[in-house]
C-alpha cells in the first residue's frame, strides 16, 4: 500500500470512529471542556448531522451539475452565442457574491430551516461548473473538431463524443471547487437552523465549550478534505484515461 | 421569427425586456406594520399617485426597449442607466407616499419586483458593456462615476424613508465601526499575506522540494470550512494568551479581532503563493536564456525579468484572496470579530431582513468594487503587446 493510500485509511477510520463512536475520544477532547460541562456533543446524534449535511450538499451540488452544465452547452451552440459574452460577465461577477451572503439573502424569502441553505448551494455551486464547463467546451483544439467533423459526426454525436469528454477533466475541477464551498458553506447554514454539522460549532461557540468546537471543526474538515481528495483522484484518472496530462 | 428582424434584434434584450415586463407586476415595495412582521406587498402602480407613477413606469419600460436593438451597445447601455434611474425615482416617491399615515413603526422595504427590475437592468449593462469592451481607463473612469452618483443619490437622503435605511439611521456608528472592521479584517490579511507569501512562493520557485511540501499543506488548509477554522483559533489563542508570557498583554486572546484575521491570513495563503510560483514560471524559456546570456545575476533576472512578467498572473492571485476575504469576513460575526457580519447575524437572530440587507449589501458591493478594481489593475500589469491578444 502507498503511502497516501495508507493515509488515507487512517483518516476515513478517525472520521468513521468521530462520527459513529465520539465516547471513545473523550479523554483526549476533556482538558477543553469548561468544568461541570458535558465532554461529548450529545444533543443530536452527531451520524444524523453528517448524513443530513452531507445529503444538503448532495442534493443542492447533484442540481447545480445539471443546472450548469446544460446551460454551458446552450450557451456555446451557434443560437446561444449571443448570450456568451453575458454568461461570462454573470459567472465572473456572480463568484464575488460572498456565500454566506447568498445564504443570508434566501432566507428572508424561504424562511429558516434547510430551504434557504438548499437554494443558496444550489446558486452558488451553479458557477464554478458553468464557468469551467464554458470554457472546456469553447477552448477545444481546432484540429480536434475540423477532424470530428471530417469523419462526419453530426452536431450532437460531436458533443457527446468528442466535446463533453475533451472538457471532462475541467467540469471536474469545477464541481470539486462547487462542493468544496458547499460543504463549507452548508457548516453556517446551520445558523439559519438547517441540520448540519455547523450545529455542533455553534453550540460550543454559544457556551465557550472548546470540546464541541474541535469535534464540530474536526468531522467537518475531515469530510471536506476526503471529498476534495476523492475529486482530485477522479479528475486525475479522467486526465489520465484522455491522455491529456 | 425571420432572420432579418433575428439579427436586428438583441437576443439577451428580448430576454430582458419580457421578464423586465414581467417583473413589472410583481411587488415593487412591502409595507409592514412594523419591522419584524412580514410586509404586504404593493404593486408598481400602487406606490404612489399617477402624476409620480407614470413617469418612473415609462423610464423602465424605455429602458427594456433600448435594450433591443443589437447593432448599437451604447444605446443598450444608455438604456440600462435610464431604466435605474426610473427604478430610483420610483422608489423615492413610493417609499415617501406609502408611508402617509401608515403608524410610526410601519416600514416599507424592498420587493421582489424592485429586486428583478434591478438585475435585469444591471444584466443589460454588463451585457452591452461587455460588447464595448471598454479599455482600462474608461472602466476606471466608469466605475469612479457609478460610485460618485451612488454615493451622491444615498447622501441626499431622498431614500431615507426605506426600512433598510431606518436600521442605518439607528446604528450609524456601528456601521461606521463594522465598515472599518470589516476592511481592516479583509485587507489586514492581504497585507499579511502578501508579506509572507510572496517570499515563500519566490523560494518555492528556486525550490522544488519546498514546493512539494508548501503547495500541498496550503491546499488542505483552503479545504477546511470557515465556520470550522475560525472555530479552531479561538481556543489554539486562547492557549497561546495564557501560556506564552507577555502575549496576553500583546493582545492575544480567544475571541474578537484577532482569530478571524488570522484565520483570514491562513486561508489567503495558498492562492499568494501557487499564483506567485505560476507568475515567476511564466517567463519564456528563450527570455531567461537571453538575460543569462546578457550577464544577469539571479536576482536581477527575478528583479527585471520575472517578476515585471509574472505581474498580472501574482495580481490575480490577489484578487482572489480580496474577493475571498470579504466574503469570509463576514464570518467573523459569528465569533466576535465585527464586521458587516455582525449586522447579518444580528438580522439572522431577530428575523429583520433590512439589518441583514445591512450587513449583505455593503459585503457584495464591496466585494464587486474589489473585483472589478483588481481587474483593471491586472489589465494594466499586462505587457503592452499582449494586452489585446
């Protein structure tokens, strides 16, 4: 086994063993606990914020994919050229809207709970993938495509054969860049009383408990690192297999 | 549609023009009993008597029509402006005329209506500008007056009677202190990290081991989720405080100013140093070989080859960590660090949507002045001949 693989199995065990067995870290988490205060967070079951974090950012990332990669397409087709130079303004601009304050905006309009977290994900992981998704499919090699034409592949078979592959390895990149402030941004969407692992932080932030910060922080940068570690694979694999690296 | 009147027509302007109409029939404005109850929403027509109603409808709708015509940019954007105009008029008299015998406490706040009306004009003008492609200077210059007649429009006090500004009126100095706080948060760390990670990237350029080790450890750092990081410094200074001696007296405690800014510090880190390296290897092969070849020591090869070149792509690095930092300033809200962050959460507690438009606002505009600024200045870093390549 590898190194990075060896690692690798010693953080997805520590963050199973955080998630699923938190008694187990007690004496380890205790020197920060305020006296006469519970060690442990045990006000939820820290497995239910996982899941209901990591399926918030699922859901709102597996949307903002679809979302933003058909919108790519449209805008790169010979009808949709004239809205290129839009989208490009709106993806670049859009970027430096602060995603907590995308997060705060909905909920006046979707009220509290895991609505507002879901939209404001949603519209903010549309784009990065737009972005890279627009600019993989309109800086292919021009030999490339005069060739794809040449053997006489019609519009569509061009983009799902040669275009929407060639651009694969940069949608990646931009969906690992999306989840990545996903999971983040989900973490203080739990200020507007969504579900998440943000809960745990809080907590220990309102009752100057260190414990429960460092369990919160630590299960949160662990599930980020290993998700942005697993995309980073992917995305090299796909690089690879175009031999394109 | 025939091909004629197709390319005659804007497309994006048609776009705008039918959800600009639409969005005309959406509530402009809410009026709310007081400023926590959900307001009733007031249509555009409503707001005020027609002697102020018309001449704001007719401004909008000229505007979406200027919109169309795809041949001429500079009337699209001219529409843009027209159309802003009207939206502001009719937010001044509406604002004023709602509130006329409506109890103390009522206020009237923004509505969707207003909110698409606004972004479908600010769409046109990104769009025709976009096809002007204005140089740096004229951006510049544009940019300065958009702020100027802002700024000039919010002093005159025609808004004030908007809820979003009775929540200024009744923290004026706190605003003034998060503004403060806020960018001293997001540019404090720049300057911070600039210091420290320029330096490192020029030594994880001469070095390739270092690079391996530097560039990987900063990336993990980026993944970490704010809420998490900010969370992790207060106890990480709360210790150093009250074991190291003399640091408590230096200022280093657990909660305030101090977690957040280096939280911030951390975070910006990693695109100084990767855009640093990425700027200093950009230089040309044959480019370093001439300067070997003209006696240059390394230093003055780094000092009047690499690093004039390398310039725009370092610029870019900073860029992201501006835009990056003051959206995660925000956050420091959370922890007690002030900033435009306090208002959001404050707002987020009391369910006030104006006091979170308080702190959100200043954050976005701020934010996209900062973009748009870095922009040009990474435009004007680029040498002469690639500048229009």
């Amino acid at each position: 086994m590898s190194r990075a693989n060896f690692l690798r199995v010693i953080v997805v065990s520590l963050l199973f063993a955080l998630v699923l067995q938190p008694e187990w870290f007690a004496p380890i988490f205790e020197p920060f606990t305020p006296p006469g205060a519970v060690v442990i967070y045990d006000r939820t079951s820290l497995l239910s914020l996982s899941l209901s974090h990591l399926g918030i950012v699922a859901v709102a990332s597996l949307a903002a994919i679809i979302v933003a990669v058909l919108l790519a397409i449209l805008v790169t087709r010979p009808q949709g050229k004239a809205f290129l130079p839009l989208s490009r303004t709106i993806a670049n601009m859009g970027q430096t809207f602060p995603p907590v304050a995308v997060l705060a905006l909905a909920v006046p309009m979707l009220g509290f709970g895991a609505g507002p977290t879901l939209v404001a994900l949603f519209l903010y992981g549309i784009l990065p993938i737009f972005e890279n998704t627009m600019t993989g499919l309109s800086t292919l090699p021009p030999a490339t495509m005069e060739a794809a034409r040449g053997i006489g592949l019609s519009r569509r078979q061009r983009l799902i054969q040669v275009e929407l592959p060639l651009a694969l390895p940069l949608i990646l990149t931009g969906i690992r860049l999306s989840v990545v402030i996903a999971i983040g941004t989900a973490t203080i969407g739990s200020t507007v009383a969504a579900h998440t692992l943000g809960e745990v932080i809080i907590a220990g932030l309102l009752t100057n408990n260190t414990s429960y910060v460092l369990q919160g922080g630590l299960i949160v940068g662990l599930f980020a690192v290993l998700i942005y570690d697993a995309l980073t694979q992917l995305e090299t694999h796909t690089r690879k297999r175009l031999g394109v690296m | 549609m025939p091909n004629r009147i197709k390319s005659v027509v804007s497309g994006p302007g048609l776009l705008f023009a039918s959800l600009g109409l639409v969005a005309l029939f959406a509530p402009f404005l809410t009026l709310a009993a007081n400023r926590i109850v959900a307001g009733e929403g007031v249509r555009v027509w409503d707001v005020a008597g027609p002697e102020a109603i018309i001449p704001g409808m007719v401004g909008v709708v000229i505007g979406l029509a200027l919109g169309l015509p795809s041949a001429w940019q500079s009337v699209r954007f001219t529409g843009s402006l027209v159309g802003i105009a009207a939206l502001v008029w009719l937010l001044m008299q509406g604002s004023t005329s709602l509130l006329e015998g409506a109890g103390t406490y009522a206020r009237v706040s923004l509505g969707s209506g207003f909110w698409c009306l606004l972004a479908i004009l600010l769409l046109l003008a990104a769009d025709a500008l976009s096809s002007l492609s204005p140089g740096p200077k004229m951006r510049s210059a544009l940019l300065a007056v958009a702020i100027i007649v802002s700024a000039l429009v919010l002093w005159s006090g025609a808004l004030t009677d908007l809820s979003i500004f009775r929540e200024y009126a009744n923290r004026q100095d706190a605003f003034f202190n998060a503004a403060w706080r806020h960018l001293g948060l997001a540019f404090g760390s720049l300057v911070v990290a600039a210091a420290i990670g320029f330096p490192l990237g020029v030594y994880c350029h001469r070095n390739q081991g270092l690079r391996g080790a530097v560039l990987p450890v900063l990336s993990f750092l980026q993944t970490i989720p704010s809420l998490a990081m900010f969370g992790i410094m207060i106890p990480l200074l709360a210790w150093v405080g009250s074991t190291i001696p003399g640091a408590r007296e230096l200022g280093v405690v657990g909660i305030g100013f101090l977690p957040a800014f280096l939280a911030l510090v951390i975070y910006s880190l990693l695109p100084v140093v990767a855009n640093t390296v990425a700027g200093l290897e950009a230089t040309p092969i044959l480019t370093l070989d001439a300067a070997r070849g003209m006696g240059m020591t390394r230093h003055q090869r780094l000092k009047q080859i690499q690093l004039p070149l390398g310039l725009p792509v370092m610029l870019a690095g900073l860029r992201i960590v501006l835009v990056q930092n003051i959206g995660l300033a925000v956050i420091a809200g959370l922890i007690g660090g002030g900033g435009f962050g306090t208002f959001v959460f404050q707002g987020l507690n009391q369910t006030a949507t104006d006091l979170i438009l308080l702190g959100a606002l200043p954050t976005v505009i701020l934010a996209l002045i900062s973009a748009i600024t870095m922009d040009i200045l990474v435009e004007l870093a680029r040498p002469n001949q690639m500048r229009h390549g």
